[in-house]
C-alpha cells in the first residue's frame, strides 16, 4: 500500500485531549514503521514515558508544544522536532489556546509507551 489515504487511516491510542490517527503501522502497510497523526487541544498532552528500545520523532505541523526531553524544556513550532533516543524520558504539552497537530514517527510496528 504505498498511498495512504487519511480517511483510511486506523483511530489510534488516543488519551484526553488528543486525538490520534496511524497513517502507517502494522495493519496498514507498514513493516518497520509507524507513523501517527495526533491532534492536542489545549492543555492536553502526553504524561512522562520512554519508549524503550527505540527512538521516537515528533514532528509538530501546527501550532505550538512545549517538549521536555531528559529534563530540557523547549517550546517547537511547526517544523520542529523532538527526537527522543531510546529509553530517554519526555513528554508533549500544547501549552498554548490553540490546538496543535504533530506527527510522531517510530521505526517499529508495535510502538510501546511506558509511562514514568
């Protein structure tokens, strides 16, 4: 399946206030790869977690998050990006009054999330 139409995409994990689409991953196409949609409103965000054994990129498309990886805090903007190594705890927060929209992209098909 080498177009991915977002219509056709799978719903997600989602958790309060965001809401999560795999465009790519294990029942859609994907053979090492996961790549998800994720829209966080106001306020909401993910807690404290690693993901181990691999690496996570979150790319935010639209407006504004505050990234905490291993204690540094940054606020990105579309085109930014948190790149999270293995095992390194981080989190997201759309710390602004609009919503935001960022893809997280992980070269595995069975993305896990250990919160901390």
């Amino acid at each position: 399946m080498p177009f991915v139409m977002k219509g056709d995409a799978q719903p997600g994990s989602s958790t309060s206030g965001t809401q999560a689409v795999t465009l790519v991953g294990k029942d859609n196409g994907g053979k090492n790869l996961t790549v998800v949609d994720a829209g966080i409103e106001p306020g909401a965000g993910l807690a404290l977690h690693v993901h181990p054994g691999y690496e996570e990129a979150t790319l935010v498309v639209e407006g504004n998050i505050e990234a905490v990886l291993d204690g540094e805090t940054r606020t990105l903007g579309p085109g930014d990006l948190l790149l999270a190594p293995a095992g390194a705890k981080h989190t997201i927060t759309n710390q602004s009054d609009k919503p935001a929209k960022v893809l997280a992209i992980y070269p595995t098909t069975n993305p896990e999330r250990v919160f901390v």
